[in-house]
C-alpha cells in the first residue's frame, strides 16, 4: 500500500502514460502505478547507490522487470529520446533540487505532457520555474500525512499566465490552492506565519544594518500578505 501522498501523486497519472520517476528510491511510486495499470511502462531512476539497489530489489520481487527500468544516473539523465516518455514524477525533495533536476536538461522534456511535482518545501521555485519555462500549471492539491502538509502540482505545456492573477502571492501560496482555500490550507499558512513571527522577532533583536533591515521587509510583506488571505 501507498502512502496517501504517493497515492495522490499517483492519482494525477492518465491512464497508459510512460513515466518516469526521478529519485525513485525504494520505486514503490512506479511498481504500485504498473501493478494496477495505471501507467502502461516505467523508469525507476535513482543517483544513490543505496536506493538504486532498493529499486532493482523492489521491482524483481514484484516481477515487473519487463515494464519497469531501473536507471542509476543523475536527474533526467537516465532518460533517452527513445524512451518516449509521456510524464516525469518527482517526488519528495525540496523544490529548489527538483527544478535544478528539471533546467539541467531541459531538453529531455520534449516528449511530456505532464509534470507531477511534490516539493517538500519550496514550492514557490517551482511554481516560479514551470512559468517560466511556459508549463501551464493544471492542477494542485494540498494534502496532509503524518502531521505534515505536503503540496502536489500538475503541469502541462500550454498558456503559463493562465492559473494566475497576481503572480507574487499565488508562486507562494498556489493559484488553485488559494481559490479552495481549505482548512489544510488554513493550517500550513498559519503555522508558517507562527515562524516567519519568531524570525522577525530575532531580527528585531539582531544588530541594525542594511542586510537586516532588508531582511525584515521582505519578511514583514510576506506575513502581512499572508495574514490577509487567513482572514
Ligand atoms: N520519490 C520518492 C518519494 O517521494 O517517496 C523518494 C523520495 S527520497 C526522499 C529522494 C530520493 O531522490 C533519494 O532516494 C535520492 O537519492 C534521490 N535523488 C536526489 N537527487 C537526485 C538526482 N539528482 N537524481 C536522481 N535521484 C536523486
């Protein structure tokens, strides 16, 4: 069984993609999406050692050698023209790694029509990154597992601008989440806007210069941003 973070990224596969799943570790993502027909082909790819061992026993023992290839390499790299993949899942990471993962080889995305991507933190970069390299965002959902919020975006070539009205607060906040608006939503922002309050009040305590003034403005625009949509 999946966890529900997985499952949800899972969800957002069409039926008979080719996918590839960057940073598979143990490649539970791939065998549980082939298993159940969801995906009709899988790459598995993994950088480190450790989990690329993990992926290649996991996929032996649930016999899908013949649908699911495991690639030990960095990022995109694992993948070749030839393989004609339809969606690239990465899972997991922070969003700063997942589109330095995407603009190394950018190339390489050719053949997608869609991005699922769930950052553990940052979201905005990659909200920020798939506009500006004109993916269209289509989809995203905010979930909760564990005590922990995580975030999955959807994404498609096609109008970037489309989602967004104001592109500063909804990179941060998420267009599709802002409109739903729901009480996970209420929870992560409101324990977000609980530390930026701790970071400023140290700010405050910190010796005055330029850098930290610099510092406290940004953040107090951030709070004050998000303070006005828990309203
Ligand atoms: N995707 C799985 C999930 O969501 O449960 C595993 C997440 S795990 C925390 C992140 C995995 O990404 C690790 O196994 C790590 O080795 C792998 N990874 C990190 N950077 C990578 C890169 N540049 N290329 C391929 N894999 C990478």
């Amino acid at each position: 069984k999946l966890s529900k973070r997985l499952e949800t990224v899972v969800s957002y596969i069409k039926p008979n993609m080719k996918i590839a799943d960057i940073g598979s570790d143990h490649a539970y993502l791939p065998c549980f999406a082939v298993k159940n027909g969801i995906a009709s082909y899988a790459i598995a790819g993994e950088v480190v050692e450790g989990p690329y061992q993990s992926a290649l026993n996991q996929v032996e023992a649930a016999q899908l050698t013949e649908k699911i290839s495991v690639r030990k390499g960095n990022g995109l790299e694992v993948l070749r023209n030839e393989d004609q993949i339809d969606c690239i899942v990465i899972a997991g990471m922070g969003g700063s790694l997942i589109t330095e993962i995407l603009e190394a080889q950018k190339q390489k995305l050719a053949s997608v029509s869609r991005l699922i991507l769930q950052p553990n933190i940052a979201a905005e970069k990659v909200r920020k990154w798939l506009y500006e390299e004109k993916w269209q965002l289509v989809d995203e959902q905010l979930i909760e597992e564990e005590g922990k919020f995580y975030e999955i975006l959807v994404a498609e070539p096609g109008n970037p601008t489309l989602p967004y009205i104001d592109l500063s607060k909804e990179f941060l906040l998420g267009p599709f989440l802002l409109k739903q608006r729901n009480d996970h939503f209420k929870q992560k922002w409101n324990a977000e806007l609980k530390i930026w309050e701790k970071v400023l009040q140290e700010l405050n305590k910190a010796e005055e210069n330029q850098a930290t003034e610099a510092k406290k403005q940004a953040l107090l625009r951030k709070i004050e941003m998000v303070r006005e949509e828990l309203k």
